[in-house]
C-alpha cells in the first residue's frame, strides 16, 4: 500500500469540476472529489496516470523529413528529432516570418479549441490569438463545432446572439420547477454533458433538479433516439435521428389543426406566419405535414402525435433542444421549428414556458447567477478580416481560392500555408478524419503546442511541448459559477514542458513582437493584473473578493452571487413591451418567416423552416449501411485531452458501441465482442454493448478515443470521425454534420 502520509493536498478546478490532490515531490498521486459537490465526475481519477504518462512529449521535437528537406507529404508518418528550445524556437520563428513575408498572414490559419484548461490566463485559444495578433494576424474561425449552426441561425430567427440567448436569456432550473408543468426535451438533457464547462463547475446538480421536478409531478419527455440521453425517470419517446424537424411539424399542425395555436401571440410577437402556414398545412406542396405524414419518417405513431400536441397547449410547457440536433446536415430546420413550435403555443417570455437550448449541453446552464463577468487576456486586433466556419478546416486547406457560401456571404477560401494549432485536437472532433489526413499535408507548415502526442501532434512538422494546467498556476472562474479558485502549480513541468504564454514570448521576441505580447509582464504578473481588474468590478457590483495573496493561501472561495429568484429575462422583458424591447431581427419581433434568408437563395434553407431529409439517415439507408451512427460524448473524459491513460486500462479501448438486440442478434454479436464499423469513409474497431436503450437501427458510439491510423484502415481505438460526414449543415450555417452517417457493424 503506498504511503501518503507527507503528501501536500491543495483543491484545484478543471473543466469537470474542482477536485483535492495529493503530491509527493515532483508527482500527483492521488486525486479525491471536492467536498461541495453533489454529484461529482470520476474524471479526475486518471488525472495522476495522464499528467505523468509515456505519452508525454518532452521535448521540442520537429519531424525529420521536414527538417531535412521541408517535406510535408508524409505528416502522419515517420520519425521526430528533438531539439533544444532555443534552436526549436529560433526555426518555428525563421519559418513564421518567412511565410508572413512571403504570402502575407493571410495564409496563416490560427486553429484552437480553447478546452486546454478551465483557466483564465493560460487558456490556449487567447493565448495564440493574442501572440498572431501581434505578429500580423491570422485567418480566424466562426463559431464552434458544438453550436456553430445555431450561431448562425438563430439571430435570424430570435434577434439575440445564440451563446447570449443560451446563457443569459433563458429560464434558470428554479424557474423552470416554480412553473413548467410539461418539459419536451428535444435529443434529451443529459447530466452526463452537465459534468462539464468551459470555465469549470463545482457544483454538479441537473439530476438533483430533476428529482424535485418528478417529486413536483412535473411531466418530463426524453425525444430521441436514446433512453440514456435524460435523467432516469423521464418518459422516452424513441424518435428516428434526423427526424425531428418532422416531428415538430406535425405537433404544430395539430396545433393549427385543432384551433390550439394562439394566434393571439404570433400577431403581435412574430412575423411571417402567413408565408409558413401554406406550407404547413398543405397548401404549397400537397402534403400536410400532419401526424400520419411525420409517423413513417420518425416512427413515432399517429396517435403519440396527437395527444403529445395536445398536452403541450394545455399546460405550461418548456420545449428544450440539445445542441446535437443542430450537428447534423439541415442542423438549421431543428432549431428554427422549436422557435417556431413555442410561438405557436405562446408562451415564449412567460416563466417556465417558451423554448430553450443546451440545456445539460454543458453545466451552468440553468444556474442562475448575478452577472459578475470573467478574467479574459485581451487577444487585441486581429488585422486580417477573413474567416472561415470553424467546421470547414478540411474544406479551406484542400479547396485554396474555391468560392463558398455562408450566413449571406460568398468568398474564396484562404490558400494557408502555415496551420499553427495550440489548445485542441482537431484530429479527435472533426469530421471524416481519413479526409482530414488528406487535407493536413498541404499547408507548408504544421506547428502544434500539445502536452502529449495525439494524433495531431503527431501530424506536426514542429511540436512543443506545453504544460498541463496541473503545472502551472492559474486562476479559474467561470461567470455561470459562484466558486472562485486559485489553480496552483501542483508540480513542475514535466520533462522540458513550457507553458503556451512562455513559447509565444519566446517568438514573439524572435519576430519583434516581444514587447507587444507580454507587455513587460511575466505569467505572475498578468495573473495578479486580469485579477485585480476582476476584483475591482466585483467591488463596484457590491461584491467583496478576497486579494490575489489571499485567494492564493485560502485556494479557493464561494462567491455570494447565486440567485434562484426570478428575474425576467430578454424574451420576457419582449413579451411585456415589443415596442419598448424589441428583438435583434429586422423586424424586432420573433421571425417565423425570414425574408432576408430567403433572398439569400439558398435551396438548402429556405425563408421558413422545412422538412428536408438528410443525405445519410435511416429513411435512406441500404444494404451496405443500414445503421443510423450518433456520436455522443463521453461519460470518461472531456473531448479526448486524458485519451492516453485511459488507453491503459484494460479493456476500455476500444470504444464501446451502443447497439440494440434486434441489430445485434442479426449480426451474430454479443455483448463485449469485438466488432468492427465502417462504411465508405473508413472502419473503426469498437467493443458491443447491447441495450435496449437505443433504437433499433441506430447506433452510438461516443467520441474521444484518439485517432490512431493514418493510412484509411481499421482506425484501433473506436474513434466514430473516421466514419462521419463532413459537409457544412447548409449553405447558411456550414456547421459540423457529425451526427450525420450511416454505417454498418460486422464481428471483428
């Protein structure tokens, strides 16, 4: 048994939460759960395993084939040397400055994720955009691979910025148990997504609220094509993936149908109904969009239809939607018909009604705090204006100069020469990763900052290796949290890792920038200054925060600013007073009809939401894949950031996949077997798991084992991107499709 009985525990946070650790030394050797939370992840557990791994990189290394004669064919492939930093920084920085002079910083794409730490200073997506400002500037991206679509869409629809509306305008989990009588839960509310959050939460508490909505008699339904996607207890309605556009359809047609829409609401708060009704009913196509019509494409019968409409305009309900919805191709028809759904019912802006987003997509949402704002590290202006949906990475880099369209606007994709990447691993959320390969060897230049080799580090011609947030100090905050943490550096940096903020320096002053990045300012002293300026500003709010020694020696503290009592928020401020609060959108008022998207001709989004079935779905499946393949994300980890000690355990790799008895039984398989997915695009490796859970005909596979084949075979590790489909969700939003493939499963 080991001893730790001279171990020093400190409490730091991370995107799945704060949790206690105990080092001796030089290493982390047990990690336990933080005291204040209710329902904790197991996460930090491998944390110990993954910060002290084989797998770390230790130092600069640059792939021999392009040191010797800058080949960029082979990434993927082949051999590193590793080099002193100064030597390493001195050829990243020749080579950085000969591009920009070259091909101007145009040709520059800055990729980040921004989930390389819950901290504020040492946040990786405002750390390179910061240090490419400075130097030039960069080709940027729009939006996110989780909600890129709705960012797109919905401002169009609602007049408020999708990330605004999700955090700041919609009902808080107190509101929705004072008022909500019924809750349709569109790709359901799962707390397992509620673990995380971009800026970390402490306090893990969906399934607590919905043990006091059940104990309410609140009337909760799961819609999807998984029992396991919402809190156990909830009524499932197995619906087709990719159908629930048609569903919404038919509920508002019955709404419509049965004189249950409140047309009193959509006159004064909406605009274009009369141009989306025909549609609805009939009148332009021939085909109502009515209950029989929507069973056969969602497999939901007739009658479910019905009483489900029924019930929704009788009581007070909330309609929620799940980010996944709006990955998939025509991700923008969902989001909009919910909008268009809870218009129709009118209860948008009333407490505990309307329609809501992400919910249980990431933990916060629903937490109700007293805006009291962040630290952010200003990344100053960016000087090159282009930019690119952040889904179409693979698109831009194999298409230089090849026109596209996006939200209204029509331009040539960037040729990029140098993809200089820190924080994220595009070879884990990407679509169609044998296609990304592919893409990956013709920029000239590939520089990734990584603390271990994913598959994306190991497709750089340089690499640095960066810091865990286990290894330096940090500050994390997050504004939908009351917990405020100091982040010590609980151990040195193992082997020769630096932190992002000291490899930016380093070019920086290579290129002349020096000055401008760091401003004169150590790691120390941007900490202490993003602190002091947060500190002020709660001061002003009323807010006592303790100093920057202070919080240091206590290591953390709770802020007085939860707040579970109502406060209207944007959409209800608009229902009092459409004149006096009116929505973003053209014509102030909620936007059944869009006459600006219609003028933007595209056939895959017209003016108003419409059924459009996707290319791959289960209403067009085939022999040689007839399995409808959803990628959720995991219960075991974030994104893929601590894949390699999990790739130890024995038997967790490769992936499981989630699979019905019927689709089994077809195909020979048991539970724990081996199998292999795959169609056109690639295979993968997984492990069976057979439930009743899941749809027959549908299959999932969750995301984040790395990628672990660079030469389109049987990818090892059960990653579900080398079978998904990358096209852009429409010619509008150009979001990730993720959720949009069809496979099969053989026996291994």
């Amino acid at each position: 048994m080991t001893d730790y009985t001279d171990c020093k525990t400190q409490v730091t946070t991370s995107h799945w939460g704060a949790f206690e650790v105990d080092t001796q030394g030089d290493k982390i050797v047990a990690t336990r759960h933080f005291a204040g939370d209710p329902s904790p992840t197991e996460i930090h557990k491998i944390i110990p395993a993954a910060v002290h791994h084989r797998a770390r990189v230790a130092r600069p290394s640059i792939r021999r084939a392009w040191l010797d004669n800058r080949d960029r064919s082979g990434r993927g492939d082949g051999d590193y040397v590793e080099l002193p930093w100064d030597e390493a920084l001195d050829i990243a920085a020749a080579e950085i400055d000969r591009i920009r002079k070259e091909h101007g910083n145009e040709a520059i794409y800055g990729g980040s994720y921004g989930w390389g730490s819950a901290g504020r200073f040492h946040h990786a997506q405002s750390q390179i955009h910061r240090f490419l400002n400075k130097i030039g500037g960069y080709v940027a991206s729009f939006g996110s691979y989780s909600t890129g679509c709705a960012q797109a869409i919905m401002p169009h629809v609602l007049g408020i910025p999708f990330l605004k509306y999700t955090y700041d305008c919609q009902d808080s989990w107190a509101t929705i148990g004072d008022n909500t009588e019924t809750m349709v839960m569109f790709g359901g509310i799962n707390p397992k997504n509620a673990q995380v959050s971009m800026g970390g939460i402490t306090e893990h508490d969906t399934e607590t609220w919905f043990d006091r909505f059940a104990a309410k008699g609140m009337y909760c339904l799961n819609v999807g094509p998984q029992r396991t996607d919402s809190v156990a207890g909830c009524d499932w309605l197995p619906v087709k993936p990719a159908s629930d556009t048609a569903l919404m359809l038919a509920l508002a047609f019955v709404l419509e149908d049965e004189g249950l829409t409140d047309h009193a609401f959509i006159d004064q708060y909406t605009t274009g109904f009369d141009r989306f009704r025909p549609y609805l009913m009939g009148e332009i196509d021939g085909q109502p969009k009515n209950p029989d019509w929507a069973a056969e494409l969602t497999g939901v019968a007739t009658d479910q239809i019905r009483t489900l409409a029924r019930r929704m305009a009788r009581t007070r309900t909330l309609i929620t939607v799940s980010w996944s919805l709006q990955r998939a191709e025509h991700g923008e028809q969902p989001y909009w018909m919910s909008a268009v759904l809870a218009a129709m019912l009118g209860q948008i802006g009333l407490p505990g009604g309307g329609v809501g987003y992400g919910y249980g997509a990431i933990g916060g949402i629903g937490k109700s705090m007293r805006p009291l704002g962040g630290m952010t590290l200003d990344q100053g202006e960016n000087p090159v204006r282009q930019s690119i949906p952040v889904a179409r990475v693979a698109d831009m880099l194999l298409n230089p100069g090849q026109d596209y369209d996006f939200n209204g606007e029509r331009g040539p994709y960037p040729d990029i020469r140098l993809v200089y990447w820190a924080g994220g691993n595009p070879f884990h959320h990407h679509q169609d990763l044998n296609r990304l390969h592919k893409a990956w060897q013709r920029p000239e230049c590939v520089i990734v900052h990584e603390p271990w080799w994913t598959a994306t580090a190991k497709r750089a011609d340089i690499v640095f290796p960066a810091t865990t947030p286990y290894e330096r100090e940090d500050i994390g905050r997050s504004s939908m949290d009351d917990y405020l943490f100091n982040m010590p550096a609980l151990v040195p940096p193992v082997d020769g890792a630096r932190d992002d903020y000291a490899i930016f320096g380093g070019l920086a002053d290579r290129l002349g920038a020096g000055a401008d990045f760091t401003e004169g300012r150590g790691a120390e002293d941007w900490l202490r200054t993003l602190f002091t300026q947060y500190r002020d500003r709660a001061e002003k709010s009323g807010i006592t925060v303790p100093d920057f020694d202070r919080l240091r020696q206590e290591n953390w503290v709770r802020l007085p600013i939860r707040d579970d009592s109502y406060r209207p928020s944007q959409m209800a401020l608009f229902r009092q007073d459409p004149l006096q609060n009116p929505l973003g959108t053209p014509s102030g008022n909620i936007e059944i009809f869009s006459s600006t998207i219609e003028e933007f001709g595209y056939a895959d989004c017209a003016g108003h939401p419409t059924w459009l079935p996707p290319s791959e779905w289960l209403g067009a499946a085939t022999p040689v894949a007839p399995l409808h393949l959803v990628s959720p994300q995991p219960g075991d980890k974030l994104h893929s950031q601590l894949e390699a000690a999990l790739q130890d355990i024995d038997g967790a790799r490769p992936e499981t996949i989630v699979m019905h008895p019927t689709d089994a039984k077809d195909r020979g398989i048991e539970s724990g077997q081996l199998v292999r997915v795959f169609n056109g695009r690639g295979a993968c490796r997984a492990r069976a798991k057979i439930s009743m859970d899941i749809l027959a005909g549908v299959v999932a596979l969750p995301t984040g084992a790395w990628f672990g084949d660079a030469q389109g075979n049987i990818d090892p590790n059960g990653n579900p991107n080398v079978l998904t489909l990358d096209v852009g969700t429409s010619l509008l939003g150009q979001g990730s499709s993720a959720h949009t493939a069809l496979v099969d499963v053989a026996a291994a």
